[in-house]
C-alpha cells in the first residue's frame, strides 16, 4: 500500500501536483463543507451562517491558490476545484459583511489574474454579479479591489459571454453606480488608483456595450468632473481619462458633446502623442485620436479644430524609431502600428493632405519600406531607373518591419488618390523620394501576383502587403494628379519589362475559370482580388492594352460582369486585409451611415475599371459585333448596377462604359417615367426660348431641382412671384408661364438632350453632339455630367449623382411642385414618399397629418408607398 501510494505521489508531482497543494486542497474542502451549497442559474453557490467560517474559506481559497502554479492549473484536480472556489468567494462577497470584505475582494482579485480565462468564464456569473453589486461599498479598498476584478474579467471575455455579462451589468446598475464613482472623485479625497480603476471598467463597458453610452454622454456633471480631471498631470489618470473619452468617442452623440470642448480636448490628444511620454500615454493618444476620427464626419471635426499639429505627431512618431541588431526596441512596434493606422485618416480628403506632404510623409513612408539600409537617395539618385529597379528589389525582398508594409502602401494610395489634378512632389520635397517609392510599390505589385499563383486551394495563408500593395499601384495609376498617374504607368511597363514574366495569360485564364462557373472558396477570392486588381493596373499600361485586348480581355471582363450579376459574389476588404480592422470595428454608434464607395463589391468594381479602360482603347463598334442580344443584355446589366447597386464605385464605372456604348449619363429607377414629362406641356410653367427656334416648354420645379442655372436668378430668390400668378385651376389658360431666353450659342438639338438629362439622369447621343453638350454642361454647373462627358480619370470617393427630388418640398420649391400637378402616381410616389418617410420618424407624425400640409389625396398614395 505504502509503494502504491508512494507512485501516485510521484506521478502527480510529474504533472505539477505536490503533496503540499493536495493537503491544501484537502483544508480547502473540508473549509467549504462547512457550509450548505446549492445552485441557480447563476451557478454554484454556498451559504455560511457566521463570520468566522467566511474567513477560513476565504483564507483557504488564498492559500490554495498560492501554492499553484501554471502546470499545475492544467491537473484535474484544480480544474474540478475553480467551480466550487468562485461560487464560494462569489456568496461570501454577496453577503457584503463588512469583516470579510477586504479579504474576500482581495481573494476575487488573484482569482482572476490567476486562473485562466477560458477555465473561470463557465463559472462568473456569480461572481460578476456580486462584483458589480460591491462598486459603490463603503470601503474604498473593496470598491477598488472589485473594479480591478471586473477590468480583469472584461478584459477577456469572449463575444459570446457578452450579452450574458450585459444583462448582469444592468441589473446592478453599474453604469450608474461608475459614473456617480467617478463624478465623486474630483469632490472627495479619494486615492489615484481609485479614479484609475473606476474610469478604466467604465470605459470596458462602453467600449463593448453601446446600450451604456446615452447614460454617459448625457451627464453633464460627469463631463465638468472630466473637464477638470484631465487637467491631472499624474500620467495614470490621463491615460484613464484618454481611455473613457476614446470609449464615448465611439458614439456619434457622445463625439459631439467630447468637441464641446474641442480645442481643450484636441491638446491633451496632441500633447499625449509626444515623444517624451511613456509608450502607454502615447498608444492612448492614438487611439483616442483614432476614435475620434473613425469617419469622415469626425475627421473631418478634428482636422478643422487642429489640423497641422496632428500631421506632425503622426509623422513624428513614424519617425522616431530605430533598429538595434535588426530588431526595433521594445514597444516601438505598437507605436508604429497605431501611428500608421492613425496615418490612414489620408483615406478622406482635406487640409489635412497638404501637411502630410509638407511634412515629408514620402521619406517617411520609404524609411519604412527600407528600414535603415544603405539605400539612400543619395545612392539611388545617380542611378539609371533599370538600375534602381535593381537595387530596390534586394531591399524590399527583405522582411525588415514587414508588419509595418501594409500600411504604408494603403496611406501611399490614400495620399495619390486624393492629390489635385496639377499635384507635383516636387512641390513639397524630391522628386527622387517619391519616384523611388513608387518602384518599391510597383515591385511588390509584381510579387503580389506571383503570390497569389502560389496559394494552393484550401490554403488561406498568404502575404499581408500582396492587396495593399496592388492596391497602392492602382490608386497611383488611376490618381487625378497627371504626373502620378503617368510616372507610375511609366515605372509600373520598366518594372514588368525587368522582371520579364508576362502574367496576362495567366490573369485572364484565372478570370475565364471564373466565370465559367467555377467554385471557389477564400483563398480563390483573395487571388481573385489581386487577379482583377492587376488586371485594372495592366489595362491602363498602353504596353499591354492591345495585348490584352488581342487575348480576349474585353470578353473575358465582359463574361465576368454579366457571370458577377447572376452570381454576386460579396467580399469585405477586410477578409482579404486584415489590417484594415481594429479593435472598434462595429463597435460605433449614432454616426451617420458613410458613403462606402466600394463596399463588398470590391470584385464587381475591379473588374468594371479594367474594362473601362479597354473599352476606351478599343474601337467600340467592334464591341459585341454581330451579337446584339448579348450587347442588349450587357447594356442592360450595367444600367442594373447604375440604378440598385448600394455603392458609388461600380455605379460610377458603369456609367463610365456606358458611355463607350453611346449611352451618357446616370440611369435612375424613375427615369422613363420623367422622360415622358418633356412633351406633357399641359402642365409645364417654363418655356425656354431659343433664337430662330421654337420655344420649349418645361417644368420650373424639375429645373430647380436638377438644374437651377436654368432658371433666372429671381425664381430661386423670390418666392412670392411664384405664389402670386399660381392658380389651382387646371386650365392652362390660368397658369403663368415664365420665359426664359438661353445665349443664341445654344442649339435646340444640345438642349433638347440636356433636358432629356435633366429629366431622366441619361440620353443617347453621338459624338459630334456630345462636344456640344460638354460645353453646355459646363455652363450649366452639371459638374458629374462633365466629368463623365470628359472621360477623365475618376477620382475614387467621388460620390454618385443622386436623381432625388425631394429638396423640391423646401420652400422655393414646394410652390413650383404643386403648379407641376403631376397626375403619375409613380412619379408623384418617388418625390414626396422620401420625404415623408423621414418627416415621420423624426417628428413621431401618421403619415396622414405630414401629407394633409400639401395636398390630401396624396395621403393613402403615401402611406402605400412608406409601408
């Protein structure tokens, strides 16, 4: 029995266990026997009827957990132990006697930091619940002591606790209880420590509950408490008052009331960033700013209170780094990492452009690429461009600050693709640093093809820069600065010149599989991307457009399109690049909906710019020749995605071959029906009068709407003209009808397909009259119309025209609305029906009270048409 014993003993000291942690396990049982246990939903939980029994459970907890290590967390017996130990310590707190608080809070603390995760989160709920009921305890040690314990909980719950955790969280008024904890430490003596742990599980809660912020932001004494606090030069309750404002900053709302502030706000967030401050205060720095300026709209806000302050503590922490060994120091990875997504602001346009470039962002972004090699652009400027190509490719087959690469090829293409159309580098810096760049871009555009030939089917794993990288090259190339655009065309041909590999073939096969019906799973889709994406940077190389176009690319593309339509294939940009996510990914609120320019249809655009610009090299006659079902059935498909795609890219492209097929403009849902309006002069109140010409009738309330230049400048001033001569009587006899009388450089043809714009969102039309309506929409400040009639690069983000009427319902309008009397209840249905549904859910109104201001038979129309 004793050699029995003996080689139990041996084996479980094999595996972490001694006989000490045994026998304190023994004690710990025969503490807890002494009380009665019983459970509920909440789990496990025991009853002790004095004091004394609390503290030796409490004290048995303790010490067994002492004498554990980490191996030892991995044996059966301490892990059948952590149910029985947190329900314990979990009733003792729910008891709240205040002779076992401090112990037993203390205990809840080393729990947490001790066991793991994924051991303790089946057993919480408990545990949680007598936490949070203790926030507000007499005792600062205890409320501290539990706060610190919820921060370690929440810190690593998992999604799928979430909502299981919130509901705990709001039957104890937590939210409630950390404010008021917070506004209270600004008026009592209370320790540093106090307000950090407070603030801090406040700030977890919002982070993760959007439910919680409305009782946060709408505290107008928390936020005087905060004002005050963050003027604390104590670095630990900064970095506390930076993480609840990056929290509330997640809310639209909450931004809004944060700005009140604004100026104070923004100098803490810049002063924070700078470079004598602990890591700690400046990744909270650049988290805050990049929560505050998560969307354009907050950008937008931020930049206008403090614009080059910002660019340069972004710049300058990209800057400050160093290698030692080839290795940077520690924590200045993380830095570098949360200043480059900061960085990533360059995505929306602004002022905020122009000091980047000013603070030498292209020799920032080229350290980056190069780390601290010999590759200067002392050494590089002497060189031949073959002879850079050279020199580059050794240094950017490196792996020196590879995280890093992904987001210096997303701001390099963000930067391009929002410069003006007359932008030089030269004007801020040389225009070697940039020129270089762009061979170490076009370089890894190259490489991102032949790793995507290289993804075998049902291997996910590949190259983190391969999408950003093909996508810096593509914004460059398609870039509105004309010396961007063409010097990356020129670097891009030398490139694929040097390199030798023709991968057209290859492209178009892969896109041709596609579209034959293949199945496809992740890793197809990322090679997909890159394929399309390549495919749009060689279309616009004149090197390679006839070779494209000779091996069947505007087939292929055109296959592709239409197999897309039927089968639409939906991709987020962040399945395919993953630094694009962050840790507020869908965790924002009350921001309005952004105007996503790609969206998931990321595939379906690629695919529509590469066709593009063949289609603009080709002579289009050629196009679908001999085949006019198929040219119909395309046409038709692209005028699909005009009207009912969600986002502006695709919508925009389409338009864009479109107007190769003879067909301009911007087709909308309601167009047939507003094109027949142009010959219904029964109700027309405009006529427009052309030398030598008949005049033409139209509808002023159209024109207001679609194009004001139209009309004289007194229409849209003066109001009272209008009501004056209107008349509710349907004869036409008692209408007044203004005149309006165009330059005699206007021609009735160009007119007449301007109005069938104007009314419709798009024409037919041949060249020779397409010179003449460009002329004409310029004048007429039809700006989307010019610049689809010009054909000239697009810039990405540009928004799609919308074909809505409803701003004919604000005051000049409304009366030129009702003269127009539209009798079609399709017509009448896409003008007013908007515009109800809104004024419905903000002012809480039926349907019946909004339409009875205007006209009461619209009222059962309207309501059909909202519901």
């Amino acid at each position: 029995m004793r050699s029995s014993s003996s080689s139990k003993q041996a084996a479980d000291n094999s595996r972490g266990i001694n006989g000490h942690i045994l026998t304190l396990h023994q004690r710990l049982y025969h503490a807890l026997n002494l009380g009665t246990r019983c459970c509920d939903d909440k789990g496990q939980k025991w009853h002790y009827s004095d004091i004394e029994t609390q503290r030796l459970v409490v004290r048995s907890v303790d010490a067994f957990l002492d004498s554990i290590s980490a191996e030892s967390l991995q044996h059966q017996v301490v892990k059948e132990s952590v149910g029985d130990i947190v329900g314990a310590v979990g009733s003792i707190l729910a008891s709240k006697s205040e002779a076992t608080m401090r112990l037993a809070s203390d205990v809840a603390v080393k729990i947490v930091r001790m066991i793991p995760s994924s051991m303790l989160q089946p057993h919480f709920s408990n545990l949680i619940h007598s936490l949070s009921s203790l926030l507000s305890f007499r005792e600062l040690r205890v409320a501290i002591s539990c706060a610190s314990a919820l921060n370690l909980i929440l810190a690593n719950l998992t999604s799928k606790r979430e909502k299981e955790v919130w509901e705990i969280l709001k039957s104890t008024n937590v939210v409630g209880d950390l404010v008021e904890n917070v506004k209270g430490y600004s008026t009592e003596n209370k320790a540093t420590e106090y307000f950090q742990e407070m603030a801090s599980l406040l700030s977890k809660i919002l982070w993760r509950w959007p439910p919680s912020r409305f009782h946060v932001w709408t505290d107008k004494k928390l936020f005087s408490t905060l004002d005050t606090v963050k003027l604390n030069p104590d670095r630990s309750i900064k970095v506390a008052v930076m993480q609840l404002f990056s929290a509330l900053a997640l809310c639209g709302n909450g931004t809004n009331k944060l700005l009140e502030d604004g100026e104070g706000l923004v100098k803490i967030m810049v002063d924070s960033l700078d470079s004598s401050n602990p890591y700690t205060v400046q990744i909270e720095g650049l988290r805050l700013a990049q929560c505050l300026m998560t969307n354009e709209q907050g950008c937008s806000k931020i930049i206008k209170l403090s614009c080059e302050p910002i660019v340069k503590a972004i710049i300058t922490l990209m800057s400050n780094w160093s290698l030692d060994a080839g290795k940077l120091a520690k924590g200045q990875m993380s830095i570098l990492v949360e200043a480059c997504r900061l960085a990533l602001i360059t995505h929306w346009e602004g002022d905020h452009h122009f000091y980047f470039w000013k603070a030498g962002v292209d020799r920032v972004l080229l350290r980056l690429i190069t780390g601290n090699s010999d590759t200067t652009q002392q050494s590089l400027q002497s060189l031949s461009l073959q002879e850079q190509i050279i020199k580059l490719e050794e240094v950017v087959d490196t792996d020196v600050l590879l995280p890093l690469r992904p987001f210096v090829w997303d701001i390099l293409g963000c930067l391009t693709a929002n410069c003006m159309e007359d932008f030089f580098p030269k004007m801020h810096g040389n225009e070697t640093v940039f020129n270089v760049l762009v061979v170490c871009a076009c370089l890894a555009f190259v490489d991102s093809i032949l790793t995507s030939r290289q993804i075998s089917q049902g291997n996910a794993c590949h190259s983190s820069e391969s999408e950003p990288a093909s996508r810096a090259v593509l914004m460059m190339i398609y870039s509105p600065s004309k010396y961007i655009s063409s010097k990356t065309r020129f670097i891009l041909s030398e490139v694929l010149a040097l390199k030798g590999k023709d991968y057209v073939g290859y492209l178009l096969d892969s896109l041709k599989a596609t579209s034959s019906g293949n199945k496809f799973g992740i890793p197809s889709n990322f090679r997909l991307v890159i394929n399309l994406t390549s495919l749009a940077c060689y279309s616009a190389l004149p090197k390679y457009q006839k070779h494209l176009i000779q091996h069947g690319g505007i087939d292929i593309l055109s296959s592709f399109i239409s197999w897309w339509f039927d089968n639409p294939v939906h991709l987020n940009r962040s399945s395919v690049a993953t630094h694009v996510q962050n840790g507020f990914s869908g965790r924002t609120c009350c921001w309005p909906s952004p105007e996503d320019w790609e969206g998931e249809d990321m595939l379906l655009l690629f695919g529509l710019v590469a066709l593009a610009e063949l289609i603009n090299v080709e002579n289009c006659c050629g196009i679908f020749q001999n085949q006019m079902d198929l040219r119909a059935a395309f046409i038709r498909d692209l005028q699909e995605i005009c009207i009912n795609n969600s986002y502006s890219g695709p919508r925009w492209y389409a338009a864009y071959i479109l107007r190769h097929l003879g067909l301009y403009g911007f087709p909308s849902k309601f167009g047939r029906e507003f094109r027949e309006l142009l010959t219904d002069n029964e109700h027309s109140d405009v006529e427009l009068i052309i030398k030598n010409q008949e005049p033409v009738r139209v509808h002023g309330v159209i024109l207001l709407v679609r194009c004001p230049s139209l009309l004289p400048p007194e229409e849209l001033l003066k109001e009272k003209a209008f009501d004056s001569s209107f008349k509710q009587d349907s004869d036409s006899c008692n209408r007044l009808i203004t005149k309006v009388r165009l330059s005699a450089h206007v021609d009735c043809q160009s007119l007449t397909k301007l109005l069938e714009y104007i009314y419709s969102g798009s024409f037919e039309a041949g060249e020779d009259l397409v010179k003449k309506l460009k002329i004409l929409a310029k004048h007429c400040n039809l700006q989307s119309l010019v610049q689809l009639l010009c054909g000239s690069n697009l810039k990405w983000g540009t928004p799609f025209p919308s074909f809505d009427f409803t701003s004919a319902l604000e005051p000049a309008g409304r009366t030129l609305f009702w003269r127009l009397k539209l009798r079609d209840q399709v017509i009448r249905t896409a003008v007013i029906a908007p515009y109800l549904f809104y004024t419905c859910m903000f002012t809480k109104l039926y349907c019946g009270q909004v339409v009875s201001t205007y006209e009461p038979s619209f009222s059962q129309e309207c309501k059909k048409a909202i519901h």
